[in-house]
C-alpha cells in the first residue's frame, strides 16, 4: 500500500478540495448559528436561575489528573517520515493524550520542542501488517488485480518484530515498533486509551458553545438524510467538520479500465500522503474565518 513515494496535489485538486470545504461550512453555518442563539439563550437563563443538576450519579468518576502528568515513556522505534527512515525516538504521553516524540531522553528532559506531537483523535490502532493493509484497502481500495499486488513491497519494511499502526483518517498515519510484545501490548492499549478520551472528551463538555456545535451537526446530517454515523462526531470541532466533508465513502473508486485503474491508484497514494498537509493548512483558515 503506498511503497513509492507521491508527488504534491495539484492546484487543481487543492482547489477542489477547499471549495468543497468551504461549501460544507457554508452550508452548516446558519445550523450552527440557530443552534448557537437556543444554546446561549439557554446557559443565560441556567446562570439567572441558578438551576443545579441534581440528579444523583451511580457512576462516580476518577477526579482528573493533574495537569502534566506523565502516563507512558520510553525510547522505541518510529518511522519518521520527514526522512522515511526508522529512528529511536523517546515517546512520552501526557494526560493530555499527545503522543510526542523526542530525539533522546535528555532532550525531553532539557525541555526541547518535540520532533512530532500527535493527537490520535478519530484512530485506529492496529498491530499488524495484514490489519493495517485491510483497512488501508477498505478506504483506499487497490485498482490492481489480487496477483499484481501480492508482488508489491510493504508499505514500510520493519525493523524489529512488533509493530504498532496508527490509523488517522486524514492525519499522517504513525509508526512505532517493540523487540518484545509486552512492549507492544502495553503501548497498543494506552494509544486505544488515548483514542477513546479524544473521541469522546469533547462530547461530555458541558459549555454551551460545545452542545450548540453537536447539535448543529446532528441536524447538520439529517437534513441530508443521514441518522446516527457516531464516528462522524468524533474529535474536536476541527476534526469533526473535516469528517461532514470528506467521509470515506467520498474517495472510493470502481471498476474501470487497467489504464484508469493505475491512475486511480496513483492519484489515492497521493490523497493518502500529502491530504494531511492541505488539512492542516486548509482547516485552520477556513475554520477561523467562519464563524
């Protein structure tokens, strides 16, 4: 999946992808702005009143750690794929679920910026080839015949026998390897932990400006017809636009002639590498000029 090296988009498919995001916004701004008035209306009225919950919780939650706390470190190896190479990198995770990646230990320790922070928000973690492939194809589906790719290279050639994948939708995807599956097992579950607080954390804000943005999206999406899609809300506000724009259903490709079938595979390596970049470039004007 992906073994050869891509080329940037061209202005033409940056262009269209920003217009069909900013279409996208457009067309959600007057959801959110009806939402926005109800919700605001509703925290000044909770703030006259003094209204308190007091429904009782059978379920009582941990109190939250505090702010810094470190959850996970440890020198493994990551692809870096500024260089597309292999490189022992100091990982550390926070309670603020970043991964962060450090050139050594002593660096993390001086207080050096990280070499790469990722939020896994929206991912997957998988951990093997076969799983990664799976679900790359599921997503990018292969134009090639079964024969033809079962000579193709792997995406990445492993340095040492227990990999981990993290699968982000319209992220770089991330890397890491272990020599020992404890290593791997461990590092698999806090990154599935990670997962699950930013998909969910930002749902459970009790800010009225949050409720007004996921109920502009719930509307959002059954005016178009489309009920549940719980995936579609996962992230923070950013992340979640992103996902009305471009679901993955928008980027597969039939059947059609070899010829056809090899562009399209080239052009979905190219969305696969280099749709992160325009993302991040992309989301935050457009999202800072919306609203």
């Amino acid at each position: 999946m992906g073994g050869s090296a891509s080329s940037l988009l061209d202005e033409g498919k940056c262009t269209y992808i920003r217009g069909k995001t900013e279409a996208t916004i457009k067309n959600f701004s007057p959801f959110y702005s009806r939402q926005y008035a109800v919700a605001f209306c509703n925290h000044v009225r909770s703030e006259v009143e003094q209204q308190r919950d007091l429904t009782s919780q059978f379920l009582k939650t941990k109190p939250p750690l505090e702010t810094g706390t470190v959850l996970y470190e440890a020198e493994l190896s990551q692809f870096a794929e500024d260089i597309k190479k292999w490189k022992e990198r100091y990982i550390v995770i926070k309670n603020d679920f970043a991964v962060e990646s450090y050139e050594n230990k002593e660096a993390y320790q001086r207080g050096v910026a990280p070499k790469s922070r990722i939020l896994p928000a929206g991912g997957k973690v998988l951990t093997s080839e076969n799983e990664y492939n799976l679900l790359s194809d599921r997503f990018f589906p292969d134009p090639l015949a079964p024969s033809e790719k079962e000579n193709a290279q792997p995406f990445v050639v492993l340095p040492k026998e227990f990999p981990v994948y993290l699968w982000q939708p319209f992220l770089r995807h991330g890397y890491f390897c272990f020599h020992e599956a404890t290593d791997q097992k461990k590092f698999s579950a806090l990154l599935s932990d990670c997962i699950r607080h930013l998909n969910h954390d930002y749902t459970k804000q009790m800010t009225f400006e949050a409720q007004a943005f996921l109920e502009a999206v719930q509307f959002f999406r059954q005016e178009k017809g489309h009920y549940g899609s719980w995936e579609m809300i996962t992230g923070d506000e950013v992340q979640v636009t992103w996902a009305q724009s471009f679901e993955p259903s928008s980027l597969r490709v039939g059947g059609q002639s070899h010829n056809k079938k090899k562009n399209q595979r080239k052009t979905l390596q190219e969305w696969k590498m280099w749709f992160q970049r325009l993302f991040r470039s992309s989301s935050r004007s457009v999202w800072s000029t919306s609203y």
